[in-house]
C-alpha cells in the first residue's frame, strides 16, 4: 500500500490544535465520510474506504501518516497536497478555523480521504470517487 507521511508545524497551544483537528474531523466527515476518533490526548485514528493512518500532536508540530490502498496510487499526489493544505490552513495562528476546517480526521486527515474528492476533485460522482466535490446533478 503507498504510504505518506505529512508534516505541518504550528505555534499553537495543544488545546486549541486539538480543537481545531476536531472541528476539520466533522467537515471531513460531513463531506468524504472520513472517520477519526482520538486514541490518546495526542493522537487519533483516521480512516476511510481505501485509507486509513493517525494524526499526531507534537508541541510544534502535526504529523499524518497514512496507507492508501493500491487503487488511490494515481491519486497520491493529489491527496498529499490537499491534505498539506488542508493543516497548513486549519492550523495558521491565524486562520479561520470555520472556513478552512481542521485535521482530525485528515487531515487527514484529511485524512484525505482516500480518493479523488479530497483530492479537489471535479468528477462526478460514481467515477473516480463516490464523494466527488461535484456533484452528477447537474443541470441539463
């Protein structure tokens, strides 16, 4: 399975990196179907269909590791960039956290995904992912 590791360092408080992981986990949830779940105070468990890894808390840093199955290989690099962006936005010392969301659960964490969606797709859904960002109901 292709593996990635993402690294985003932060200046924040453990609280507030905790809170904003959270409030991204349930955006990320809401949109992909990203599941996260805390397994100590400075980590989580993140995982999708075709994904799966953890999101680490350091006092400076986050770091997601994660395991993409061998069909999301083509979208590797999508996904890493999105969820690089992903923390870079969600932990900025001063960044919107309601806009840009938050890493635990990608972060992937986002955990990205796991597919194409996460990866800022365009496609329509049932192709190359059933959470695309656009959807098949367009109009005629």
């Amino acid at each position: 399975m292709p593996k990635m590791t993402i690294e985003q360092s932060h200046q924040l408080p453990a609280d507030e990196v905790r809170r904003r992981l959270d409030i991204l986990q349930t955006r990320l949830a809401q949109q992909y179907g990203i599941e996260g779940q805390w397994v100590s105070p400075t980590e989580a468990k993140i995982k999708r269909s075709g994904a799966n890894g953890t999101i680490k808390c350091d006092d400076n840093r986050v770091i997601v590791h994660l395991d993409l199955s061998f069909a999301l290989t083509p979208l590797k690099s999508k996904i890493e960039n999105r969820v690089r962006n992903e923390l870079a936005q969600c932990l900025a010392s001063t960044g919107s956290v309601a806009s840009t969301g938050n890493a635990a659960g990608a972060a992937a964490t986002e955990s990205a995904a796991g597919s194409e969606s996460v990866a800022g797709s365009e496609s329509a859904a049932g192709t190359e992912s059933a959470a695309g960002t656009e959807s098949a109901e367009k109009p005629a």
